[in-house]
C-alpha cells in the first residue's frame, strides 16, 4: 500500500539520527531497536519498561495511546488520522476491524471511526476482543501467550446487519498497539471461523509501533497490508543473570462477585458502526483535568475527554489497567489496587500525580461502590462518570 504523499513527506523531515537505535539495561538483560521509519520523532512515540512477567521481561510503552502515560486526546485523534490515512479508501466490502483488548481497544474504535468517517464508509463495523465472558454467542477464542492475561473473546454482534458485514466480511483490519512477533495477531486471524476467512480477501495490520520486522505479514494467510507509525525490529540480549521477575505488588483484596459488563450499555464488544458519545461529565472550572479510563472501559472516555478539550479545557486522558510494570525507565510512578470488575485481578495506574489535575473524572460501567477505595484515596476523591 503507497504511504500518502503528506506522510512521506513528514518521513522525509525527520532527522536520520532520530531513527536509529534505543535501547535499554532492564534486571534481565537489554532491550534494543534499530528505527527504519517513524512519522513522528521517536522519543515522542515510545519509550521502554520492565514487565513483571516470567514470559517477557520488557514493554514498549507508548507515549500517544493514553494508556500508561497521560496524553492530550488531541495528539491521540492525530495517530487515529495518521493511521487511517494508510489504509486505502477503496478498500473491498464489508470490512470488519477488530481491536486487540486491552490496549488495543480504544486505539481500534478511533483508526475505525477515523476511517469510516472521513472515506464516508457505511459497510464497516468495529469489534474489539474482550476479557470478559459476557454469556453471549462467539466468534471465537484465542490465546496471547506473553501477555499478563492470555485469553480474548470475540463475541457475535446481536444486530443482525452488523452481525452480517462480520459474516460476509471481505476485508479485515487488525489493531494492537504493537507488533513485536505478529504472533497474537495471527492467533486471531487462525481462531476465526473458517466461513469468515475464506471470504477475506485482504487484510490490514495496524499498530502504533511495529518491530515485526516483516514477520507479521507471515502470520496470515492473505494479502497483508501494514499501518503503523513507526516500524523497525527489536533485539533482546539476556543477560544470563539467574533474576526472578520482579514480583506483583501486595494489595490486600475482599473476595467479590465477579461483575460482568452490561451488554445493553455496551459500546464495542458487540459491534459498532457508528460512534457517538454516552457519558456526561464537566471539566475543571480553572486547572487541569485529567479523564481516567478503567480496564476495556476507555473510548468512551476518550471521546469525553476530546470533547471537553474541544470545548476549550485543559484535558490530559490516560487509563486504568491490568498489566503490572515495575517502575523504572518511562515509568516514573506507579497505583496498585482492586479490580473494579471484581476477583482477585489487581489493577495500576501509571504516571499519574493527582495533583497536578484540578479535577479528575474517574470512568466506570460499573457502579461507583465497585472501585478499590485505594484509588479513590489516592485520586483524592475524583468525580466518577458512571456509564449509563
């Protein structure tokens, strides 16, 4: 697929000796990249951490997904654009994309809303992959074998039109926030039902950062285009050290009734079309406002956010999530507690100092008596945005 003119160009400007090598010393050896293309500086797209995961000791952590570093839902809704412009108009239809749970979620709904709008596409429809088992038919199932929390639902729609682009879909569009392997990604396109693969004839790979190196092409078979911001390939040099991987914070938990997510108020994990915001919440009168997603909760916290930004306020958006992370490298400063869904899964918030914000707006589906007191402590008791 041609890259647009406008995006060569911003390739073109950029400094070569901006896209060159990082690297960095974690317990467990070094993690380093080589940069062949970045449409923005690199150092403002990504940064690296260290997992507490035996199964891979480094993270890439994005510095524009609003995920574990607060972002302006500004500079978020330029990747969706940069992003949607590599993807061809003319595309053939229906085309499904699907976002990758967790950090993919929000990240698929704006490149899917982006795309569909601005191509003026009505033969598309937008799923993401879920943790939670929701009671309701699937599409399938399939594992991620690094990650904190292998397994990924895809559930049917339950309109039938949407339910029916899925079925007769004849482009797929796949979306992560990276590629390392391509392995998870070529998981789900294995885990489809046969009746849908036979009929895609075209399929687009897109993350924020891709160090796949050309592998991720080999995960699926069929015509593969990639969409990225940036792209090269990752090294990861063990040290040898007999280390154990950092451990996962102690939080002292109350055994809870696991809450699944409400499908009638669901957004994404049944499919959706078209996008528009649900949640209501009132930006600082003087200061900043930082908007809180928690776990798969976040787009439509995102579209809050870029609304109350767009309305003149002083907006940063970031997220809750399940991935523990030892602070180090761009992670400066770390929240563990509850789960809000209940269980015994902890949650973090990373990168967060509570006062530099004038007011938090906390987003939850579920109901305000579910979130850890532990964060509502040390938000410094945030206004909680309850969907609805």
């Amino acid at each position: 697929m041609t890259t647009p003119k406008s995006l060569t160009n911003r390739v073109a400007t950029l400094d070569n000796a901006l896209r060159k090598y990082r690297s960095a010393e974690l317990a467990r050896g070094t993690i380093s990249v080589e940069i062949d293309r970045s449409l923005m500086p690199p150092d403002a797209i990504f940064g690296f951490a260290e997992r507490i995961n035996p199964k891979r000791s480094f993270m890439f952590v994005s510095k524009v997904l609003g995920r574990h570093i607060p972002v302006r839902p500004s500079l978020m809704r330029t990747t969706y654009q940069f992003l949607a412009d590599q993807i061809s108009p003319d595309l053939e239809g229906p085309i499904l994309f699907i976002g990758m749970a967790e950090a993919g979620v929000g990240l698929g709904a704006g490149v899917h809303q982006q795309y569909s709008e601005q191509n003026d596409r009505d033969d598309t429809v937008y799923i993401c992959t879920t943790r939670h088992a929701l009671g309701l038919p699937l599409i399938c199932e399939f594992q991620e074998e690094h990650s904190h929390a292998t397994g990924h639902l895809l559930h049917w729609p339950l309109v039938p039109g949407l339910a029916s682009r899925v079925k007769n879909a004849r482009t797929l569009v796949l979306i992560d926030d990276e590629a390392s392997t391509g392995k998870t990604l070529g998981n789900l396109f294995a885990a489809l039902p046969a009746s849908i693969r036979s009929n895609v004839h075209n399929a687009v790979l897109v993350t924020l950062t891709d160090w796949s190196d050309g592998a991720i092409e080999q995960t699926i078979a069929t015509n593969v285009k990639r969409a990225s911001l940036l792209s090269g390939r990752y090294r990861w040099h063990a040290n040898g050290l007999n280390i154990n991987a950092p451990e996962v914070p102690t939080v002292e938990t109350k055994r809870r009734k696991v809450i699944s997510p409400d499908k009638d108020i669901d957004w994404a994990r049944l499919g959706v079309s078209r996008h528009s915001l649900q949640l209501e919440g009132q930006a600082a009168a003087s200061g900043a406002t930082l908007v809180l997603g928690t776990g798969e909760h976040i787009w439509q916290p995102f579209l809050l956010a870029e609304k109350l930004e767009m309305e003149g306020a002083d907006v940063h958006y970031s997220s809750v999530t399940r991935s523990p992370i030892s602070v180090g490298h761009a992670i400066v400063k770390k929240f563990a507690f509850e789960d809000n869904y209940g269980g015994h899964s902890l949650n973090y918030l990373y990168n967060v100092n509570p006062s530099d914000y004038a007011k938090v707006l906390l987003c939850s589906e579920t109901d305000e008596e579910q979130i850890s007191p532990i964060l509502v402590t040390s938000l410094r008791r945030p206004t909680v945005v309850v969907a609805r």
